[in-house]
C-alpha cells in the first residue's frame, strides 16, 4: 500500500514539476503581450499587476490555488476571486517586509511582548496603551499604520481570472497516465463549463476526474496554508486603531465586511479614537487568551479519522465508504416508469451525499491537521467582528467557534488551581454537554454527577473499550475531555490544588429573548427566559412547547384533523430551532421549514401531514410567543416599520451601540457589473454599493436581529472588560461565555452586573434620539409632497418608543440561571 502511495505522489510531483514550467513560461509570454500593447479596449491594463511579484511567486499561487479545489470544481468567480486576493495579500507582505517599518514593529513587539510575560505583574495599564506608549518613544521612523489601500474587487477578479486561464490552457496530463492501455492523448487537467445556480447560468471551473483521482489516491501528507489562516504563535498585535491590530504584517479589518464594501471602515474611521477604545480593549481581550492542544483527546479523534471515520461521533468517513451511485438505462423495458423514477432521485441523493461526504472529510483534515501541527505549541487567535460589533478569531478553520471536536481539543494553555468549588463547576459543567437534566438545579446536576461517576471514570479511562457513556451525550467530544479533566482531579492528591486547563462554559437563556425582556421590562418574558430568581431553570422552548401542546388539545376537542394527528408528537426539540431565531428575524415561511425539518426526523410521524403540520405549528409557536413576550412584539415591530420608513426615505439604517461602536446595515439594491474576460463574460452581482438605493425589504427585515446582535455583543464586551479588570481568562462564542472552573462564580457575578448595568441605560430612548437627529433633518417644505406625509409618519414613529413593563432589571443580579 506504502508503494502505491509513494509511486502516485511521486507522480504527482513529477506532474507539477512539467505544469510549473508550462505556468512559468505562459506567464511571461502573456506579460510581453501586455507589455507590447495586446489590450483589448474592454480589458483592464493587467501588466502592472503582473509585476508586483516574481514570476515563480505567481506560479506558486496558481498551482495553490488547483491544490486547494474541490474535486466538484468552483465557480469562475470565486476561484478568480480567492487568487486575485493572494496576490494582493502577497504584494502588501513585501512592501513592508522591504521598508524599515518592519525593524521598527519588531523593535516595538520584543518590548511588548516582555511586558506581556510580566503578567503576574500588576499592572493598570491595558494592552492597548502599553503598545501605545512603546510606539510614542520610537516615534522616529515609518508609521506601522499601513497605507494598503484595498484592491477593488473587479480589479481582483480581472486579475484572478488571467491567471484561471492560464491554468485552463496550460495544465494538461495524458489521459492514460493511470492505465496505459488505454489510448494516449493530451488532455486539460481544469476544464470551464456552465452550470446553473439558484436559476442563474454561471461560469465554472471543474478538475478532470483523472487528476482527482490521482489527488485522492496519493493521500499526500503535506497541506499548504497562508499564515494568516494559522493560529498565530505568538501573541497579537493588540487593536489600537481601526487601521492596525491584529496580525503583524498581513492586514486585517476591525470590521469583516463583503470584498469591495467600504461603508463600515469609513463610518469607523470617521469615529473618534477614544470612543472606540472599549470595544478595541475587549478585542485585545479574547485575542490574548493563550490556548494549547488536548494531545490524549486528538490522538484518540486521529485514529478514529484514519479507521475510516464515525458519522455517529461527527467524524467524517473517507470517500471509500461512500454508497455507490445506481447505475441503470432508462430505455431498459425491464424498468417500470415509477422504478427508472426511484433510481433517477436515489442516484441524484448519492451523488449530493458523496459530494457532501468529501467536504466534511476536508474539513475536518484541515482542523485535525493544523491541531497536530501546533500541538506541541501555544497559540493565540486574534480576533475582529462583523458590522454589528459580533466578535470572531480570525483563523476561520480551526478554533474555539468550531464544532464540538474542535472545542473538545482546545485548553487554556494557562491552568489555575480548582480550589474548593472548581470539581463542582466541572461537574455540573460535563452534566450541562450531555444535554441531560436542563430542567434540573445546580445541585441536582452536581448530584446526578456524582451519581454516574462510575460511567465517568470509564469514559475517561476506557474511551473506545468501555460502556462509553460519552458518546450518548449531546456534545460527546467535549463530554470525553469533561469527563479525563475530572478524572485527573479526582486522583490527584488534593483536588483543590489541582492545576485545571479546562475551559467551563455558561450560557445565555435564549440570549436574544433576555435582552428583548429587558428591553420592554416584561414580568412573563424575563421569567420565562431566567432575568428572574427561580428555585429550578427556566426552559422557554419547553414553556413554548407545552403552550402550543395545550393549544393543539383545545382544537383537537373541536375536531380539527392536523391538531389530533399531532397528538404526542409536539416537544421541545420541534420548536427549539424557531423559538431561538423569531428573535433574530426568522419569517413564519422559515420557521416553517425549521419545523418541516424537525418532523421529518421523528420516525413515527405521518409523513404525509408534515405540510400540513408544519404550517399549523408555525402559527401556533408565534401565537404562544406573542402571549409570554408582549413587549417582545412590540418592539420588534417598532425597529421594523423604523427600518422601513427610513430605507424607504433613500437611506440606510445606522445606529450606535451603548459601547460606542457605530453600525450601519450594507444591504442596498443589487446591482449586475458585466465584466469581460478570455474565459467567458462574467456577471458580478454587487449588493454593498452604498452608492446604490437601500434594499428597503432586507433593511427592514435585518434591523430588529441586528438590533440585538449589536446589544448582545455589547453585553460580553463589558463582561471581557471588567473580567480582564478582575484578573480572569475570559472567551466566548458570543452568548456563551468561557473561563476557568476556579473564576465561574466570578464570572457570573461580573455578567450579571453588566447585563443589569447596560440595560439601565435608557437604549431604545437613545435609539430614538439618535434616530430622529440622523434621519429628521430632510423634511420637505412643501406640505402638499408626498413625501412631506411620509417624513413626518416616520418622524412620529421614531419619536413613539415603545412602553415598557413593571419587571425590575435589578433582580437580574440574584438569578442563578440567568447564564448557567
């Protein structure tokens, strides 16, 4: 087998070896033709850009860019797209690697860096200012704040579909290279073909099967990343300005935002530098959490990957368990009409799960392998946002966002002492992954713990010989990691001086509700939702879901047919998915298909009534959600018909959050921009030109979600502030926050107040206020314009913030289960 491997991969290096020589002289072949005038009047001038680097590096992106696509192929546009952006990327590196600025940011980064490792220090100063200061004394010199000025996305699609064409043309193979019994004929490696997406004819790019046989079979173990996809090895820039933070050379958006959008760095750039000083501080915050690899965890999760996998624990198996595509003729007289139908689908639903099954594997040969790259090291993720202030790490394959293997392998590489609560708050913790108990009290999931703590011992010792216990939870990976971490502190000498890595998560209570109750002070909402003190969490999606039962028993007493067919079959798991997202913005057309979803699941449901009964529980999921939020309601449809009348008005909808992050909505009318190329004539849709109309529906629609994604992010931004304040490692994944078993109580305690301490502010009277001063200043003076009336109904509205409830906020600060 060893032999069959080697011989292939050598192929395949004798093959890129031929295709970078071809690649290498088509380049320069083209540059003369640029060079000598060749240039269409419908062409961008491409030269100058196909000088920014050496030939060979040019090269070296192509043969990147054919690695790194899927055997389905891409679309032309994205793959011109993502080598356009190489280049660019490449080109900024080597501007400031050639400058001096370079010498200087080292210079500075040493000094931070040591400041940095005096962390047991105090210290009054935040990250930010110590970078500060550093850079005030060695003011001489370049500026570090980089002048890349962003390609526009045409040029780099211009560009990247330059190089796409010469792949096309220039990468060829022999078509009897597998089998040389077969006729030997010259054939391309990429070919370009049309195919229709969502109604619309696309350009694609797709590799010959040959080579994606070859690719396949040679299982290389080598994979090429750009550094800026890898977890850094060293600690981040810290943010100090819109423009600088992060990595250290490769340049990054505070704000992540579509290829071409510039509205949202303008409107940062136009804020003053200490009103964003917070949200920069929180940033620096998450990006500082130094991380290690759980080493026994991953080993155990890479023998599983490479024995074929295990769908069951969220392991993707190889292509060679794939099911084998029906293979039939249609003319065939021994096939029925309705059997030649069957096989049509059947072979169509195999071929989208081969397809799917091979994403899956990539994608977890990609987070599996950069965390056996650096398991041996510490490693940091820097972190930026989206437009609503939603915080992220900027690695996108591997880390603490990602699914539960991903999780499950990740520490804190800093480790604390339990100390005499820290066993407790890993056992409620590891009881709280199983998705076991949610209905129960601190104290009886810390009794439940202790009571299978036979079945936790075995899991840690035994994982894949024993009872395996684990794997039946909802979150298994990271209930295997739970269940060695208490394991090891209950064999340690004193628990309580066991030195703990393990990062113990709380989480909202439907988050988006909370701050929806807190916001209309609703007394039923914030109960519901856990804003109050209760003996036993509250559970929203089973109160919804008991709601709707005792609506469907009252129609089923009235002889409505849908209401008796769903008799026993309405949970908690039908309606968790749409509860949690009405809140976001979800239509009853989606949450019906989230419901549609939910049913198809369930064995011994009907199928035949899930149109019918997915239409009925759509109704009756937002009649029960309309009844236990009130204010809910009412200020959603406040934020919405606010969004419309002003998308209506020509403008798009900004806002500012109480943290002093300014925000406007990138949804404007889409436009088509025809772009001509060798290839084919590509028609780019760009739907973020601010000089464009706003899209009214999506601003409309996207405001009440975006709304409280910004008040959301708000809150765990305070809570990182003040946890940094108390000496605590702090992350989160948005509504879910992460700290060591020791500082739990802390943590809770810091969240609660801030929570409390947000919504004492009067958000939706300053909302309004800065409403009416953004949008009321173009009033027509003619009363008798249309658009007179239409101004002042959304001057009224704007001036009309909802009322609010008798729920007192403070009560927050006494909930157990508010974050739990």
């Amino acid at each position: 087998m060893y032999t069959m491997f080697s011989s292939l991969r050598d192929l395949l290096a004798g093959l890129r070896s031929h295709w970078r020589k071809a690649l290498l002289e088509a380049l320069r072949e083209s540059k003369l033709l640029l060079a000598n005038g060749d240039q269409r009047p419908w062409r961008m001038n491409l030269y100058p850009y196909l000088c920014l680097l050496e030939d060979e590096e040019y090269v070296d992106i192509m043969l990147q860019g054919l690695s790194s696509l899927s055997p389905r192929g891409d679309s032309l546009v994205n793959m011109a797209k993502d080598l356009g952006s190489r280049v660019q990327n490449k080109y900024c590196i080597r501007q400031k690697t050639q400058s001096h600025m370079v010498d200087k940011l080292r210079n500075i980064y040493d000094q931070y860096a040591e400041l940095l490792a005096k962390d047991t220090e105090k210290c009054d100063r935040l990250p930010r200012e110590h970078w500060v200061e550093l850079e005030v004394e060695l003011s001489s010199g370049p500026s570090l704040v980089s002048n890349d000025t962003q390609w526009p996305i045409i040029l780099m699609i211009q560009l990247g579909t330059h190089l796409v064409d010469l792949m096309v043309r220039e990468l060829k193979l022999h078509s009897n290279i597998l089998n040389p019994a077969q006729e030997k004929k010259l054939i391309a490696v990429l070919y370009h073909m049309y195919t229709f997406r969502s109604n619309r004819k696309i350009g694609f790019i797709k590799p010959h099967p040959i080579l994606t046989k070859i690719l396949s079979e040679a299982v290389e173990t080598k994979l090429t990343f750009d550094s800026y996809v890898m977890p850094m090895l060293c600690p981040p820039v810290p943010w100090t300005s819109p423009q600088f933070g992060a990595y250290l050379l490769t340049a990054t958006k505070l704000m992540r935002c579509t290829d071409g959008a510039v509205q949202h760095q303008l409107l940062l750039e136009k804020c003053p530098d200490h009103e964003l000083h917070a949200v920069l501080d929180s940033l620096n915050n998450l990006g500082n959490c130094a991380w290690r690899i759980n080493q026994r965890l991953l080993d155990i999760i890479i023998s599983i990957f490479n024995d074929k996998g295990c769908e069951k624990l969220d392991i993707p198996p190889p292509l060679s368990e794939a099911p084998e595509v029906p293979r039939y003729n249609p003319s065939n007289p021994a096939y029925s009409a309705m059997e030649c139908n069957y096989l049509k689908h059947e072979a169509v639903r195999v071929k989208k799960k081969v397809a799917e099954m091979h994403s899956l594997r990539m994608d977890a040969l990609y987070k599996l392998s950069i965390a056996n790259h650096v398991r041996d090291d510490i490693f940091w993720f820097p972190h930026n946002m989206d437009f609503r202030g939603r915080t992220y790490p900027c690695p996108p394959y591997f880390n603490h966002l990602g699914s539960d293997i991903t999780r499950a392998i990740l520490e804190f590489a800093e480790g604390k002492p339990l100390g005499p609560k820290g066993l407790d708050w890993l056992k409620i913790h590891l009881v709280n992954l199983t998705g076991l108990r949610k209905r129960s009290s601190l104290a009886g999931r810390l009794e439940y713990a202790n009571n299978i703590m036979e079945d936790i011992l075995d899991s840690a010792d035994n994982p894949l010989t024993g009872r395996k216990w684990w794997m039946s939870a909802d979150e298994p990976w990271q209930t295997l990691a739970c269940c060695m971490e208490i394991a090891n502190a209950l064999r340690s000498p004193d628990h309580t001086h066991f030195v703990s890595h393990f990062p113990v998560h709380q989480d909202g209570s439907c988050n988006g509700l909370q701050h929806y109750a807190a916001l209309g002070r609703d007394v039923i909402g914030a109960t519901s939702v856990n804003l109050t003190p209760c003996e036993l969490p509250q559970d929203v999606y089973s109160n919804v879901a008991e709601q709707v039962e005792e609506f469907r028993a009252l129609d089923a007493k009235k002889g409505v047919k849908i209401a008796q067919v769903l008799q026993g079959f309405i949970s908690r798991k039908v309606v968790k998915q749409t509860v949690m997202t009405v809140v976001y913005g979800v239509t009853r057309y989606g949450g019906r298909l989230q419901i549609e979803k939910r049913l198809k699941e369930i064995d011994d449901f009907p199928k035949e009534f899930v149109w019918d009964a997915s239409h009925y529980l759509i109704n009756q999921v937002f009649n029960s959600l309309k009844e236990m939020f009130t204010g809910t309601r009412e200020i959603q449809d406040w934020l919405t018909e606010s969004a419309r009348l002003i998308a209506k008005s020509g403008s798009t909808v900004e806002w500012v959050t109480p943290l002093g992050l300014p925000i406007v909505q990138p949804y404007h009318r889409t436009k088509s921009q025809l772009l001509q190329s060798k290839i084919q004539c590509l028609n780019i849709q760009v739907s973020h030109d601010s000089n464009e109309k706003p899209d009214t529906v999506k601003q409309r629609n996207a405001f009440p979600p975006n709304f409280i994604h910004s008040l959301d992010s708000t809150h765990m931004m305070l809570t990182a502030l003040y946890c940094y304040r108390a000496g605590l490692t702090f992350v989160s994944v948005h509504d879910c926050y992460w700290t060591h078993a020791v500082t739990v109580d802390i943590m809770n305690k810091v969240c609660r107040e801030q929570f409390v301490a947000l919504h004492s502010q009067p958000i939706m009277q300053k909302l309004s206020d800065f409403l009416l001063n953004r949008y009321g200043n173009g009033l027509p003076m003619d009363r008798k314009n249309k658009k007179f009336v239409e101004y002042r109904r959304m001057l009224q509205l704007l001036a009309r913030v909802p009322q609010t409830g008798e729920f007192d906020l403070q009560k927050v600060k006494e909930s157990t289960y508010f974050f739990s």
